[in-house]
C-alpha cells in the first residue's frame, strides 16, 4: 500500500460520516423552497475546504445559487490547477421508486445510496479528500489549486459562463480538472472526452379558457392534451431520428477512427436491457448504442402534464397541456439556434385550432477534449495508480457546459477525471456511489495533482 | 303568482343557506381520502328527504359509497314516480381556476358559485324541496314516490346497476325523473332525450425500469411519454375522426329529421368561441357542433402525466407515462365492445420497445328516449308552467348511464328534467347554478309531480 492508500484506509468511516451529512442536505437547485438548502449545501463545501487547507475560501454570490471558491497558491514555480465540481441535486421524490429517503443516506452492499452520492457530491467530496491527505502528508500541495464549485449544474448553469467572465484572472488554471462523470467500471477506468450540449425547453399547448366538461365539448374543441401528444409525436421520424428541419445540418459526421474507438466500449443489446430493463433498445437508425449517447444529438420528453392526473375518473377536457422537451446536441450544434429549429417546426406542425407558448429554460455548448496532451497523460497514470488499470477514452452523453467554457475561455486542457459508475442512477431514483469509488477516487485525484506537479505550467498548457 | 311560487318566493333566504350547506360537503367520490365527506352528504340528503315528509329514509350501503332510499306511499290509485339525482360531486382544485373556494358556496351576480351547485346537488335539492312545499300545503303528494340519490355517478356509477338489480322491487315505479341535465337558457327551457354513453379507461406506458438520465441513456430508450405521445396522436385522422377500427361501426346514422331538428339549436361558432375561449371551433368533418357534441361519439384525453412536472429543468427520461383517456357513446355503440376495440387498436400501435397496460375505469351505456309519451306531455306542461315557454327536444353530450339501466328494468319512460343551464361549468373551475333556476326548478318539479298524478298509472306506462 502507498503512503496514500493507508492514509485513506485509516479515515474510512470519518469519510463515510462527513459525506452523509454532505448528502442529507436537499440542494435541489431548480426548486425556489429549496434555497435555503442550497445555501446550506455552499456553506458545507466551504467548510471542507477550510478544513482541507485551502486559503481564501469564498462563498460568492450570483443571480441565483453562490458559487464556493477556494484557493491555495503557495507553489509560485508549479502550475495552477482549476478543480470545478457542484453541490447542487436534481430533485428526488420517494415516490418515484427510491428504496430509502433520498436526502436519508444508506449503505447497502458497499454503496451509499442518497441523491447526489454520484452526481456530484461524492465526486467534489472526493477532491476535497485527496487535498486534505496531501496537506496533512507533506503541509503542502503538489501544484497551486484553486477550487470553484457551483450550485447551478442541475439548472444548466445559467450564471455560470457570466461569472466565469467576471472573474477570469481569478479562476485563471493551466488545467481544469472536472469530476462529475463516470468511469466504465471499477477494473476499466475511462476518460470522458466528449460530452454533449443541452437546451431544454418547456412547450405548453392552451385550448379552452377553463377545463370543460368533457360530454358538453369534447368533439368540438381541439383538445390540448391530444393536440401536444400530436406535436410530439411529429417530432420524429418512424426511423427515431428527429423531425426538426435542420437538426442534424452541424453535426460532425463521425469518422472512421472514431467509430472504431466508440465500437470498442459498445455494450451489447442484451447488457443494456439489463442496465435499463426496458424492453427492446431503440433509436437513430444507422448507429451503435453507444453512438446514440455519445456522438449523436437527441430529443426527448422529460415531462409531460395536463388534465387529471388523479385518482380516478374525471371527465374533463383539459384546458392546457404542457411538456418539458430537452435535447442533446453535439459539435458543432448550437443550443439557441436548436431552439429557433424547433420553434419553426411547432410553428409548421401546431394547428390553428389552439394557441402555444415555448419557454427555453437552459442552454449549453458541447465540447470535444484533445487526447494527446500532456494533461491528459497524466489523468491517464492517476487513474492507473487509482484503479489499477489504463483508461479508455469515451464520448459521454451528459451535458457539463462549463467544459466548453473553460475550453473557449483560457485554451486550456480539461479533463474530465470522474469517479463514478455507469449504473449509479444519476437523475433517477436510487441514485448510489460506490464506495470503493469514493476511495479509489480520492486515490486517484491525489495521484493527479502529484502527477500534474511533476511538469512546468508552460508544458501543461500546450497541446 | 300561483301558490307553489309564493310559497318559494317566502322562503328564497332558507333555501339558499341549505343549498349552500349541501355545497360545502367536498363529497367527491373519486377520492379515496373524501369518504368520510362522501357519507356525510348521504346523511345531509337523508336529513332532507325527512324533512320533506318522506317515510322510509334509508342510507343503504354499496361496495363503495352508499345511495339514500326515500319513499312516500300514501296514494294507493296514483301513480308511482321515482325522482333519481347524486350528490356526489367531480374533483376541485382551486389552483384550477376557481375564483372563490369550490366548497365555501359564494353568490356572485345571481348565481351561485361552488362544486356540485348544477351538478347535481342543486337539481337535487330543487326535487326534494318542491316534495317539501307540496306536503306542507296539501299534506300529501300527488303521486307516490320514491328518492333514489346515489354517490357514485361523477365515477360512472360502477355499483348503481347492482343495487337495481338487486331492489328491483323496491324502486319500481311507472315513471322515471332524472334531475341532471342542462336547458338551454333561463327563457327556452329544453328537455333532453339522448344521453351517450362512457367507456373510461387509463393507457400506461412503461419503458425502463427506473426514470434514467436523459445524457446517459437518451437516443437509445423509447421514451415512455413520447411513446405514449405517439399511440395518442394515432388514434384520431387528420379530419378530426376516431382512428380506432370498427369505432364507427354501430353508430345510428342520423335521420333528415334528426338534423333538422338538431339544426335548430345548433349554436353559431362565434357563440362556441365565446362560450369556450378556445380560439377556432374542431371537430369531426361533415357534422354540425351540436351533432358533434350530441349525436357522434368522441374520444377525449382527460389527463396525461409522467416524468418530471415540477419547476424548472429536470433531464430524466421518465420509466412510465400514463393518460385517462375515454370515449362518449352514441346508440348502439357498446361500451364494453369499444373498450375491446380500442384495446386492439393500441395492441397494432404499440411498439416492442415499451410494454403498455389499458386498466378500465368505468362504463356506461348510451340511452335515447322516446318523445311521444303522456310522461313526456306532463314534463312539457310542467316547464311551460316553471318557465314560462314550451321546451325544445335536445340530444346531450354528457352520460347518465342510469337512464339506460332504468328503461331496461322497468320499460318505464324516463324524463330528463334539468334546471341547470349550458355555461354552468360542470366538472371545470366556477361551476354555478343560478337562483333562478333553482326557484324555477323548485317551481317546475312541484308541477312535474301534480301533472304526473292526474293520470292513471298504465296509461303513464303505455308508451
């Protein structure tokens, strides 16, 4: 065992305790009576950071949720790493199949089981970890750090890109190091480097002034919840590809290389209906499995509402329907010009027999990461000392908009150094954190700084 | 003014407070969590009925919400009328629109503004209050009678046509009066003679076993709402016409007459725009609004709900989505057979990627009824005296699968004598009853009942 390794082995059930209470706060971003929490969620981080030795710890206001900023600056030959991660959580209702309350965490055979435990605050914990064993080792760290870990993620970090802007010679980094993504397993680590743009838009459709009772009106009046279901199902075609003029105009077309890259992690149909337990894979025509989540831009229905939802029979036609629409975008496709496609197509597609309004909600730009860089060659021997094993190269289907940022503003090298496992259930209910992941994280993110530390800033930052 | 009238006019303030006592039971009878209301307004209608000099009041139990018995025997020549109405009431929210609590009854401009107030428990209370007035002035009634209010018609009746069956005997009677239905405005009364039938059913689509996230697993799922979205549009033409095989195939064709008749009522669209706020009227081509509403079957969405539906931006990709979806029935339409039609229709759309469920919720048969009946004259007479004008012949959009049961059992004529008007809102926010339809309600079944009873019970019978 490394120095490291025993330092970890050692403080296992004090990491276990400070990261449920991590996760017990309810930091649900998108949701206003949650604000409190959030704040709570900001105040916590900081504190970690204090206590891992980091100076100039800041809590810093934006429109909505504070961004936590921290630094340590006491190598002035070593170069500048940027770690960025966030504090905030989807929403997580009991109801919707969690096995234990999700702000109650629980272990169970080796995982820890709250909202957030993967995504992403047992990944930010796992930094702040790794930090605070490299100060206690050595009083010291390998490279100057600087912490920036925000509470808007789960909303698309809408303030994010304008903070970014404000503060660039603050957060100025010869590397950025992003964990929020997951590795393929806990023998083969991997390195995400693609990941996919958003924009998600919500598309209400209004009928009648009031509900109405469905044996006076219905056959006279369009009813929204039909007329939306119409809408949606018109975006797209039989083959699962989208049905908005112009969707695929930008995308990059795969190349021969990268196909063959991409086919070397594929998952066969039969793991993923074990993964997902959903009948029967499906999507674009013409590409992999794993084609579809990486490398090719998608429409989906997040939510769909109208009418009564109750118990029961209530013979309503309703007045309005309405549906949260999101989709992945890949280079070199742009969120606000996505939108304008899909406000032309409901345009073409909505009948005059009721009224619509799109509101957008969020944007966010895909990024590509260079693999042959220096930065990168060291995130490849952290892992190696992590996990035991050399990483593969993925493109991932989530949406981290702040890469691009980072990329377009400083130039850069991010890596995308993420600790979690493809069936951790981010989003969903049970969402859980290995945690062999948490230690072997905490491994492998204190194995990073070292490595990064070994080169000058200028090597670093060229590609 | 002739008696009855001086008699309401005396007691306009007691029958507006009792009316708004009723109305502020939130008997709701498709809630699990109302039962305990639901009991309450049997008791208050039970209360009531003894009050009006009723002998033989029972509360009398089914496998779900119990219906209140009354009689009055005490005209051994005369013949015997049985007065039927429900004072179970559609579900409420406040958020839906309502400008004063649904169940806190408020008089706004004449009308009175609350759940239930025209559906049905102010048509109730009309019956039961003219009951009242006639046994205080003459001490008897002019025909025997017998009260048969039940509480589950708002979830279509699913234990009435048992509890018949079951006391065929006890409810005999030689004519039928449904108190349920609407006349077309307070100067033109109007009596409706067909009803349409129900088939209520709730279409679940299910896809992964858990809600996924969308980055994660988007473009290769069928998303369930989406899917969902897509067997909904399906089921309808372009032209606006039920897309379920064979949907059409027992509906009467309607006569020249019929339209000729039905032409007279029907309403311009402008007059729908208004009464509707829906901005262009829709529909089934080659039929008039009133034929659509009336005399064609119809397939509406009265909910629809899955994924993510709070504030804001969630990227799930949701494991089910679910709709209420039901269907209006026209003579000969079956309701049984159109739920096994419509089950073979999603069966031929549904694709492998997602697995569905079709749970029924409710059924109820379409009814016309005759027009050339004595029974049919006195109700003419009665209204000419409540309201001043000779009544139109109307075929209603609505259901009350009852009435079929009714003229099954007993081959009795059934009259379809309602007090409510068309924009009273039934099942939507601000449901209303007008004062005046109450008092002239009161006034016209008092005159129902003295019509009735000056005629021998088989000539009644006699179609």
């Amino acid at each position: 065992m490394s120095d490291t390794q025993t330092l970890i082995a050692a403080n296992r059930e004090r990491f276990l305790e400070e990261l449920k209470a991590f996760l017990s706060i309810p930091s649900i971003s998108t949701l206003s009576e949650r604000t409190a929490d959030v704040q709570r969620a900001a105040e916590w981080t900081a504190d970690q950071l204090r206590a891992a030795g980091m100076t100039r710890v800041q809590i810093m206001p934006t429109a909505k949720h504070p961004v936590v900023y921290a630094e340590w600056l006491g190598a002035p030959e070593k170069p500048t790493v940027l770690i960025y991660g966030h504090y905030d959580v989807q929403p997580a209702e009991l109801e919707a199949g969690w096995q234990s309350d999700p702000f109650t965490p629980e272990v169970r055979d080796g995982n820890l089981y709250a909202r957030g435990a993967s995504d992403d605050k047992g990944q930010v914990y796992a930094n702040i970890k790794a930090v605070q064993l490299l100060m206690q080792r050595d009083g010291k760290l390998p490279v100057n750090l600087k912490f920036l870990i925000e509470g808007e993620e789960e909303i698309g970090s809408p303030n994010l890109d304008a903070f970014i802007a404000a503060h660039k010679e603050l957060l100025r980094a010869d590397v950025v190091v992003v964990s929020d993504t997951a590795i393929q397993s806990l023998t083969q680590p991997s390195i995400v480097y693609g990941l996919r743009g958003l924009v998600y838009l919500e598309l209400e459709v209004r009928g009648p002034r009031q509900d109405l009772h469905s044996g006076g009106f219905g056959g006279t009046v369009h009813n929204p919840a039909q007329a939306l279901c119409e809408i949606i199902a018109a975006l797209r075609h039989p083959d699962g590809s989208v049905a908005v003029e112009g969707f695929y105009d930008k995308v990059r077309p795969l190349s021969a290389e990268e196909r063959a890259a991409i086919a070397k992690t594929d998952i066969s149909e039969d793991e993923w209906r074990k993964l997902t337990g959903a009948p029967k894979a499906w999507g674009e025509a013409g590409y992999s499995l794993r084609e579809r989540v990486g490398a090719r831009p998608t429409l989906e229905i997040n939510g769909i509402w109208g009418g009564f939802t109750g118990e029961g029979s209530k013979t309503v036609l309703p007045a309005k329907a309405t549906a949260k629409i999101s989709c992945r975008l890949v280079p070199d496709q742009e969120p606000h010009e996505i939108e304008a496609l899909i406000r032309a197509q409901i345009e073409k597609l909505a009948p005059p027999t009721i009224t619509w309004e799109l509101r957008p909600l969020n944007h966010g730009y895909p990024a590509l990461v260079p693999l042959d860089s220096l930065a990168m060659e060291c995130a490849v021997s952290a892992y190696e000392r992590g996990f035991g094993a050399r990483p593969l190269f993925l493109r991932e289907g989530g949406s981290i908009p702040v890469v691009a940022t980072f990329m377009q503003t400083y130039g850069a090298p991010v890596l995308l150094v993420g600790y979690g496992l493809p069936d951790d259930g981010a989003h969903g209910p049970n969402e859980k954190f290995a945690l062999e992941c948490l230690y072997r994280g905490i491994h492998t993110a204190a194995a990073l700084l070292e490595a990064l530390g070994k080169h000058a800033p200028e090597a670093l930052r060229a590609r």
